[in-house]
C-alpha cells in the first residue's frame, strides 16, 4: 500500500506530465472527439444506430430530387440551343476527351443518374469560356437504344454512341456480369479513341457526378511530370476505406509525419503561450504527442482533413494506386488503348473484376505505373448499382 501511495504522489500530481498527458487524452478521447464526431459518416466516433438511415434517407431524397431537376432541364432544353450543338459538335485530337459509360438501371430510374452527370458537365464546361476543356461524349452499352431512354434523351445534345448491329450480334453469347461490364467498358474505349484521337482520356460511370474543380485538377495533374509515365490515373477512391489503418506503406508515412509535425508545432509553440503543461521538446514528449496527433486524426477521419486539400489543385495529393474502384479514371496519353489490350486479355468474374485486372496488370507489367489523387474528383451518387443486387433501400455505409 505504502508503495502505490508513493507511486500516486509521485506521478499523479498535476506538475506531472505523466498526469497531464493523462487528463488531457481522457478529455480529448473521451469527451472532444465523441461530442464533435459522432454525426461525421467516416469518424470512428460515428453513431450508426441513431444518425446512419436517416443520413442514407436524406442523401437518397437530395440525390432523387437532383435528377428530377437534371430530367427537366434536359426535357425543357431545346435541341438547337447553342450549348446542345456546341456539345454536339466534337473536334478532332482534343486536350481531353471525356466518355460516359451508360447502361439501364433496372432500379432507381427515377434518380436519373445520367442526367445528373451530364448536367454537371455541361455546366463546368461552359464555364471554361471559349476555349474548351473537353469534348464529351456518352457511350450508351445497351444492345437496344429504347431500353436507356435517358441515353435517348440525351442524343440532341451530345454525341451518344453505340454498337453497330455487327457488333452486337458478336457481343450476344452469355457471359457473367463482370465480364459484361469489362467488355463495355473496352468498347468505350477503343470507340472514343477511333472518333476523336484525344490527347489524354477520362472515362466516368453514369454515377459519377464531377465536382466543381474536375477540370482545373486534371488540368494540373496533366502538367506534372508523372501523368506521362502513368497508365492510369484514378480520380475516387471510396470514402469508407480512406482510412491511416490501412496496409498501403505511403498512408502509414502520411500519418506519421502528420503527427511528427503537428507534434514538433505544438512543442515549439508551448513556451509562447504558457500553456498550465509541463510538456518540453524532449524524446519522451515527442513521442507522446506523435501518438495523440495520430490517434485524433484517425479517429476524426482522414477523410475529412483530405477536404482541406481543395483549397488549391496544387495541393491535392497523388500516390500509388489502390485496388478498388473505376467509376472515374484518367488514362494519359493513349494508355487507354494499352488498358483496352488488358482488359481483352483478362477474364473477369467476381473477385476479379475489371479494376482488380488494371491494379494487378499496373503492378506486374514492367514499366507500368499506376496511381490515386486525393481527395475525390467525383461525388459517387449510385446507390443503385446496374451490375449488382441491390437491397430495398441503399444505406451510405
């Protein structure tokens, strides 16, 4: 007993910094970051028995609200209004050429997530001015025109194209879904690079919805040096796994020198303003503070202090690419005819579909790089998916 008394006077007084870094992780872990955090989608202190359905039911609502609004702009936007055929009108060997890949949606129609997207589109491109920043066409993957009427709809005011009977009578055996979706993925593709010969290639899904700073990002990552060596450039990464706890190596040295440098900032800065802590620019303090700056911005969110990163395109991070997704890709240079090669020679089935082939293919194949920009360049509004089951009503998480 005489001993723990000693070790409580000792260590557990207030001029201690053992019991300084003690109250203040109690407070920050246990009453800052849960009060400030438990509505945050992607913090761990995130409270999915109260706030996940009615998150889900308010983005969905938003989401169906927005393609009502992108059907009647389309429906009331007459096809020989000057921005129909300036869309309309593709030149040849452009900066960038952005094809949309579209299919049917057996569920969720209503959300018009084709409209949607092309309604964006169409807004960030006439805000370029007169010098284009892409020319744009949709790639409508459905054997018969009439099943994809948003596609249909589409046709007077952009270049929708499609197969030719030949090649749907060569695309009719009965393959799985994945290889489906690889195959017309290729066709969008190799198509838009025999129309227009573009310089550099975006591909997006009919559910990815551009943010406003697309073009002024891609703009920059087609300047830097990197772009040209790339086969692929990947413009989202799912949210949920944005995550520092992740076995990619660059995360783990991000996180580290994110609490290396918030660390050293607070220890530098201590002296100035007298803080009521005892805390000095020492091994042991150091270390401690690495831990906590760790520790707050993983169970914050590295999501959330990837947005900070919008201030500037500059700013936006590029690194190694990882496995999942391919609604938004960016193909330099005409790697996307070397992606199409790939694809053709790979058979996809579930657990290996298309963007498992590209992230293996960039991995294995000399010479070949792959890689991801931070944070997203799209909004993934598809809580309906085209290629998978699909439950009653779609949750965020």
């Amino acid at each position: 007993m005489s001993r723990w008394k000693a070790f409580v006077s000792k260590h557990l007084r207030w001029s201690s910094t053992f019991t300084q870094a003690l109250v203040l992780s109690i407070i920050t872990f246990g009453v800052v970051l849960p009060l400030c955090c438990h509505r945050l989608l992607y913090s761990y202190f995130f409270i999915k028995s109260m706030y996940l359905k009615s998150m889900s039911e308010d983005v969905l609502q938003k989401s169906l609200r927005r393609g009502q609004d992108a059907l009647h702009f389309w429906q009331s936007t007459p096809s020989t209004a000057a921005v129909s055929s300036r869309f309309r009108d593709i030149t040849q060997h452009p900066d960038l050429l952005v094809t949309v890949v579209t299919a049917r949606r057996g569920e969720g129609q209503d959300f018009h997530y084709l409209l949607q997207v092309m309604q964006q589109l169409s807004g960030l491109l006439g805000s370029c001015g007169e010098l284009r920043c892409a020319e744009v066409l949709v790639c409508d993957v459905e054997s018969d025109p009439q099943e994809n009427q948003d596609a249909r709809l589409l046709e007077n005011h952009f270049q929708v194209i499609r197969r030719s009977l030949e090649e749907q009578q060569r695309n009719r055996e009965r393959i799985n879904t994945f290889e489906r979706e690889k195959r017309d993925y290729v066709f969008c593709l190799r198509k838009g690079w025999e129309l227009v010969r573009p310089k550099n290639v975006v591909v997006l899904e009919d559910d990815a919805l551009p943010r406003q700073d697309f073009f002024t990002v891609i703009e920059d990552l087609l300047s830097r040096r990197f772009a040209l060596h790339s086969l692929y450039i990947k413009l989202y990464h799912p949210e949920r796994l944005q995550r520092y706890w992740n076995p990619e190596p660059y995360r783990i040295l991000e996180w580290v020198g994110l609490g290396l440098v918030g660390a050293t900032a607070l220890l530098l800065t201590f002296p100035y303003w007298n803080p009521p802590f005892s805390f000095t620019l020492s091994a042991g303090h150091l270390v401690f503070f690495t831990l906590y700056f760790m520790a707050v911005a993983e169970l914050l969110g590295r999501h959330y202090l990837l947005e900070i990163r919008r201030l500037s395109p500059q700013l936006y991070t590029v690194s190694p690419a990882t496995e999942c997704c391919t609604p938004a890709m960016l193909f330099p240079g005409n790697s996307s005819l070397r992606v199409a090669q790939y694809l053709d020679a790979s058979h996809c089935v579930k657990g290996n579909a298309k963007d498992m082939v590209l992230y293996h293919k960039a991995r294995t194949t000399p010479g070949e790089r792959s890689h991801s920009v931070e944070p997203n360049l799209i909004t993934h509004i598809g809580a309906y998916s085209s290629v998978r089951p699909n439950p009653l009503r779609p949750k965020l998480l």
